[in-house]
C-alpha cells in the first residue's frame, strides 16, 4: 500500500493550518494498492515523541472499503467509528507539541473485517492488528514557532 497527502509530504513539515496553533482540521490523506480481501480500513495519527511516550490524535475504524482517500477537514465517512483521543474528544486533533520537534505518523491499515464493535483507547491498536491484512504510514513533522 502507499499512503500520501496533498498537504504534507512524507517526513515533511505539516503545516499549521492542521495544528494547535492553526485551524486545527484533519489534512488530505489518500491510499492506494489496495489488498485483496479488504472490507474496511482504519486510520491513527499518533506523536511517538510526547513526553509521556505515545499521544493519540486521532484514532478512526469501519472506514468503508470504498473509501480511498480523506479530503482535508472532511471528517469520518458515514459508518465510520471514532474513538476518544488522548485530548479526550472524539476527532481529529492537531499537532500541539511543548518544545521540539515532534513526529505525527499517520497509518492506513487494510482490515479484513468490515466493522470493529466496543473500540475505546485502551483496545484500538490490539483490535485493529488482530485483523489487519496491511498498512502504511505518512510521518508528519511539527514544531510550534511560539
């Protein structure tokens, strides 16, 4: 599978329109080479530099099959499932790092079940690698100028 954005290129910096310090929207995300058998997909975007080791940003299951690509600021394709983030919302939540330069790794993961039930923080990533046939990621970069 490949991963890109219209927005950010892979290790590149986002930029802020898509954080804290901007509109804080979800930018554009589109996948392709597609596995056979998938019926849905799932989406995170965690910042493995926080200090306190991962944060969650953003945590998304049952995409539809169809689906292949996230316009910026669309929100969840209808039958989509969100989950709560470790800002304690149910969306996307930009990039916000306390100093330095963070990473922000977006990753598509092709599933050969078409809907996840009962998908909180805690049993996300355990349920979506017990039925991922393959994923990709995007690596975003982003440091706050104030």
């Amino acid at each position: 599978m490949e991963l890109s954005s219209n927005d950010f290129n892979h290790e590149g910096d986002l930029p802020s329109l898509y954080t804290c310090d901007g509109d804080d929207i979800s930018p554009h995300l589109k996948w392709e080479g597609i596995p056979e058998g998938v019926k849905s997909f799932a989406l995170t975007c965690i910042d493995p530099d926080a200090p306190g080791g991962d944060f969650i940003h953003w945590l998304v299951a049952n995409i539809p099959a169809s689906t292949t690509e996230l316009h910026q600021d669309c929100g969840c394709p209808i039958g989509s499932l969100e989950a709560v983030n470790d800002f304690g919302k149910v969306a996307y939540g930009g990039p916000c790092p306390p100093s330095g330069k963070h990473r922000y790794v977006f990753t598509v993961y092709a599933l050969d079940i078409e809907k996840l039930e009962g998908l909180n923080r805690e049993n996300f990533l355990s349920e979506v690698e017990a039925h991922t046939l393959d994923s990709v990621e995007i690596i975003g970069l982003y440091q706050r100028s104030k």
